[in-house]
C-alpha cells in the first residue's frame, strides 16, 4: 500500500487519536470516543484515503508510478 502522509501528519494523527480514544476511558465516556481509532490507524499505516480521493499527498517519498 502506498504511503501518502509525511511523518509530522502521522505523529499528529497519532497523537490526535489517542487524545480523542482517550475520552473513552476518562472524560465523558461516550461511544463516540473510539472514532479516535480512526486515525491512530491511518496514522500508523501512513495511508489515508480521504487524501488519495483528494490527491493530497503530505509527505517527500517520489509519487508511485
């Protein structure tokens, strides 16, 4: 699978994740907490689809052929 976010947009997402997953442990304890999961798991893949439908591509790897 290619990758299509850079390192900085990964630690973000990682970080935004688990700050959002979190929630569903302490804070309001609500379902809609583990959307979090969501992007700790692009974050770690490196591969988003949102951009790929948008062409955003954020980081320096040479585009795939």
């Amino acid at each position: 699978m290619p990758t299509n976010e850079g390192t900085i947009d990964r630690g973000i997402r990682v970080a935004a994740g688990l700050g959002i997953g979190s929630l569903a442990v302490v804070g309001p304890q609500t379902p809609w907490a583990w959307v979090g999961l969501v992007p700790v798991a692009t974050g770690l893949a490196g591969y988003c689809p949102v951009y790929t439908l948008f062409g955003i591509r954020t980081c320096r790897a040479p585009e795939p052929k």
